[in-house]
C-alpha cells in the first residue's frame, strides 16, 4: 500500500471541506491507504508515515494561516533532512474570489520545497472556467460542482503520483489515462 496524508488548518470548516473532497479523490485509486489530519492532532509521524501530502490552509494575509506555520517551523522542524522526496500539493480556502489563495498556495509549496518535497500543480481543467494549476482553491465553502471536483482532482493527482514514483505503477501515470483528462474550453 501507497500511503497519503491530507494535513490541513481551518478554523471555521471551510479547508476542512476541501479535505474530506480531497481525501474522497485520493481514495479513488486503489491500493493507496489515505490519511486525514487536522494540524492540530497531526504529529510528525504522520508526515514521516506518508509517500505523498496534500497540505491546507485557509487564506490569512494571503499566505498559510500562523498555525500551519507553527507547524512546519516547530513540529517538523526537527525533520529538516530527513524527509526529502515525498510528492506534495497544496489547497486553500479563501474569504472570496482574488483573495489570494493561490498565493497561499505557493506560501505552502514554498516550505514544502524547502523541507525537500517533490511539489506539483495539476494542469487538468475540472470545467469550462476552473482549473487548479497550483493547488485546489475555493471561495468559502467548496459548495459548487466544479470546486469540489477541483478538490477531488487534487486529491486523485497526488494518490496517482505517489503510486507511480512511490509504487513503481506505470498503469497510474495520468498520460496513460488521458481520456479521463479535460482540456480548457
Ligand atoms: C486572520 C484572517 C485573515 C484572512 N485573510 C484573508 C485574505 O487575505 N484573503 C481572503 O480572501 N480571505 C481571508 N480570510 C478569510 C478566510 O480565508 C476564509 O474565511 C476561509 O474560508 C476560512 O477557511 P476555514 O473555514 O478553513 O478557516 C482571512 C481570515 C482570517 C481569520
């Protein structure tokens, strides 16, 4: 068994949401054990535990709330070196639409990049209008369709990724499965 970890913050449910969605995507391929954890219950095992890791964070100031922060400076922190090449992806929730949580998106690649993890976006359109380049974003609650597919994309991507350069399955490579993948338009 592959194993993913789904590591989120969220103070009032929102990223929470995306978790559970993305927990759902990432079940979808079998022979991955996946994980959820809020980053109040989640310890350093857990992360050592993993092959791959989807990180949330609702959007504070435009970057990773201060406890996802708190998180990679001092629960992790002592893991610095000893966690590289695990494949890694990032979501966020924000107040609204151009509230920046791509840019939270990237605050958390950013750490992961430096604690060595293999990051990636997805380049998959989920519909005519929404795609998820640098992580899974929504707007409050991932309430329509088309977010909670964003979610779930990422969560598939990342158990596919992991069950090619983790488990060696070549079946799982998303080129192979292209006519599953929708281009913009
Ligand atoms: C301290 C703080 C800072 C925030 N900063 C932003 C922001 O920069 N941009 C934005 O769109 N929303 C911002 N928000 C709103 C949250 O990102 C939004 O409500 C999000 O959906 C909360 O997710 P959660 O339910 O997982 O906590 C902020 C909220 C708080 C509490």
């Amino acid at each position: 068994m592959n194993k993913v970890l789904i590591l989120y913050d969220s103070a009032t449910g929102n990223t929470a949401t995306m978790a559970q969605h993305i927990a759902e995507g990432a079940g979808s391929i079998d022979g991955v054990e996946v994980r959820v954890r809020s980053v109040d219950e989640a310890t350093a095992d857990d992360v050592v535990w993993c092959d791959g890791l989807a990180v949330g964070s609702p959007t504070n100031m435009g970057v990773m709330s201060w406890k996802m922060k708190r998180f990679w400076d001092e629960t992790m922190g002592p893991q610095w070196m000893k966690v590289d090449g695990k494949i890694a992806c990032a979501f966020s929730s924000s107040g609204g639409w151009g509230g920046g949580s791509e840019i939270a998106c990237l605050s958390l690649l950013t750490v992961l990049m430096n604690f060595g993890f293999l990051v990636f976006g997805v380049t998959d359109y989920v519909g005519k209008l929404t795609t998820l380049h640098y992580g899974a974003v929504t707007a409050r609650q991932p309430r329509d369709a088309e977010s909670q597919q964003a979610c779930r994309k990422l969560g598939k991507r990342l158990a596919e990724w992991v069950a090619v350069y983790a488990g060696g399955r070549q079946d799982q490579h998303p080129l192979a499965k292209s006519d599953e993948r929708l281009p913009p338009g």
